[in-house]
C-alpha cells in the first residue's frame, strides 16, 4: 500500500486544490436540469456528493492555515484573519444574491413565467423584498444553490473557538461535535429557523456539518503537529476499502437502473433512505465521504505526477480560486438552467450548455492566475497559501 507523504511548511498540497476543483465542476454540472452529465459526477459514485468533499477540504484547509496562524501569532491575530475571512465570504454572498435574484426577477419579468421564481425560491423575494433582503443579510433565506456559502460562513465562524479547544481539549470538542450531530440524527427538530417560517430550516443543518468541517479542521490541525497519523494506521485502510467499495457498488447500480430500469436494484433505496439525508448529513453520507477521503489521502502522493499534468491544470487553478469560481458557478447554473428550459433541452444542448459552462469557469481561473502572476505575488506560496473556500 502506498502512502501519501505529508506537505512540508512551505510545500502547497495540490490535491486540495485538485479536488477541490473538481468538486466545484460538480456543483455546476449537478445544479443543471435534468443534466446527462450529472450521471457522471461524484453523487454517481458515492452517497456523498460534491458539497461533502467541498465542506471538508474547506474544513482540512481552514484548520491548517488558520491554526498555524494561531501557532505562530497567538490566538487574537489568528482570530482576526478568520472574520477577515468570514467577512469577504460574507460579503460575496451578498452579492452573489442580489446578482442571482436579480437575474430570476428579470427573467421572469421578460418572459412573463412565474415558474421560475418557484423553482429558484425567489417568490418570497418579489412578493415583499424588503423583508426578504434584511432575512437574507441574516443568512436566513436561501434560495435555490445559495446554501453552501451560509453554512461554511456559520462555520467558520467558531473555528477560532474549536482551534483553541484544539490544543487543551481536543476530546472534549469531538464529544461536543459528535453529540450535536447525534442529536439532529435522533431529532431533526435540532435546526436553524429559515425563511420563509414557520417550519422552513436550513436546507444544510450547521448542528450536523460541523461534524464533517470539524473533522477536517481536526485533520488540518493536526497535519502542522507532525501529520495525520491515522494515516499510518493498515487496519483503517482496509475498513476503508471496503466501505468505499460497497458505496460505488450500490450507488453506481442506482444509477445504471436509472437509465435502464430492467437493471435490478442491489439494496433498495427505501431502506438505506433514512441514512442518506442531505440536510442533516445521515450517517451513510458522512462515512463515505471520510473514507473516501482517507484514501484518497493514502494512495495519492502530493507529488504525483498526474497532478503535474496539463490534464490536472484546470481543476489545480479552479482550485486555487474557489471562492470566485464558486459565485461563477452558481450563476451560470442559473443561466444554463433558463437556457435548457426555454430551448431545446436535449442530450446535445445539454452537453453544450456544461462544456460552455465549464470552459468559461476554467477561463476566469486563468485569468484570475494571470492577474496574480502580474501582481508578482504567486498563488502558490505553500500548502498554507489554500484558503478555505
């Protein structure tokens, strides 16, 4: 078995990065109607899907940066980049919402269909804006896609708190964190209030993703105090193995059955159902996507060659600029949502539409390289130099 060896201080860990990107594909290719390709992405594959592998490299990156930060300048330094950072999310989500329902308000005004504001969540929007702005600056509303950068800002916003907690109490934050995630497993009941009330919550629960991010930012933590060592651990890669095995084997037969019905159903879908919630990230999502990820962090080495590869290029940049080229993303699933509607929805146009998509995304992460290049100040910098989103 082949292990991963661990990133130097300054040496940047391209396999976020690389998965990172391709996760950020996925949310744009998932997020497009009735999308073939959307058969092809992670969700294919495991019970997780790509907002899993996106909370936790966010989680792994934000434990790493932001705890070293805390080693070396004290917990008040470290604590300030963070808002810092919660506040430039902040921010881009704000904007990101007015642009998105911007655009569906348009839309619907120009083709005079009041379809498409049920279908983004928007009606709530136009029917009394005012309310729905001050909800949404409180991160309460959250229309259609608009949920990941809400739940990563609640988030982040205590990891200082958990990277403290890190260094005197780490057992006592996994019981905490555990304990939470068990509660909203046993009473969904255990959630955030969103609008419209009174029974809408959180289309991703915090009490129970914080599992997922925190883990990540456990594993990050640890990885600037002498590596992950659970790594080096064969009897976890072999419960692995086999656990990753066992999802893509069922997963993938839900998906060939979806396209050839004949084909017959290995677990049925009923019964493992009630452990494959998105919102309160059940218990078959949160296994698969950990051990998936342990190995993945296993069998490839920072130093791959595949990593290197003009092939690995777009994903490495896509990467690199997450927060930007997630906002892209959402908006041009939104474009390409109204585009398969409004004309020929077909494979073909299908197809066109996650290319065109895709292609643009690659073309603004380059020229987001270009610019930094320009500015003479490098986007590699180290495996601290990945910021969280």
């Amino acid at each position: 078995m082949a292990v991963a060896s661990y990133p130097s201080p300054v040496e940047r860990d391209l396999r976020l990065d690389f998965f990172r990107g391709l996760a950020l594909f996925c949310i744009f290719l998932d997020h497009l109607p009735n999308n073939i390709l959307a058969e092809f992405t992670i969700q294919s594959v495991m019970f997780a899907d790509a907002a899993e592998v996106f909370i936790l490299i966010s989680g792994y990156t934000a434990g790493m940066v932001y705890g070293r930060a805390m080693e070396r300048q004290g917990f008040v330094a470290a604590g300030i980049r963070v808002y810092h950072r919660l506040w430039q999310l902040y921010v881009a989500h704000i904007f990101l919402f007015m642009i998105f329902l911007g655009m569906v308000a348009y839309t619907q005004g120009a083709l005079n269909k009041s379809l498409y504001a049920e279908e983004f969540g928007a009606t709530n929007f136009l029917n009394e804006p005012g309310l729905a702005v001050v909800q949404a600056l409180m991160l309460q509303f959250q229309p259609a896609f608009m949920d990941i950068l809400p739940l990563y800002i609640v988030l982040l916003a205590v990891l200082p708190l958990v990277l403290a907690g890190f260094r005197s109490w780490p057992g006592v934050i996994s019981l905490v964190s555990f304990a939470l995630w068990l509660a909203v497993q046993l009473d969904n009941r255990v959630s955030l209030a969103a609008y419209p009330g009174p029974d809408r919550v959180w289309f991703l629960n915090p009490f129970a993703w914080q599992a997922l991010f925190l883990l990540g930012a456990w594993f990050g933590w640890r990885n600037i105090h002498g590596g992950v060592s659970w790594l080096g651990h064969r009897w976890l890669f072999w419960l692995a193995a086999p656990l990753s095995l066992a999802g893509v084997l069922i997963r993938v037969n839900w998906t060939l059955h979806g396209f050839y019905d004949p084909i017959p159903v290995l677990v049925s879908t009923k019964l493992l159902w009630p452990f494959l919630s998105k919102t309160d990230l059940g218990i078959l999502r949160l296994v698969n996507v950990l051990a998936v990820a342990l190995l993945a962090a296993s069998l490839i080495r920072i130093q791959a060659r595949f990593l290197a590869s003009p092939a690995a290029w777009p994903f490495l940049i896509c990467g690199r600029n997450s927060l930007y080229i997630f906002c892209l993303g959402i908006l041009l699933s939104v474009l390409g949502h109204l585009v398969l509607n409004e004309f020929f929805g077909g494979v073909a146009m299908q197809l066109a539409v996650s290319v065109a998509g895709v292609v643009i995304m690659i073309a603004v992460a380059a020229l987001l390289e270009w610019f930094v290049a320009a500015q003479g100040t490098p986007g590699g910098g180290g495996a601290g130099a990945a910021t969280a989103t």
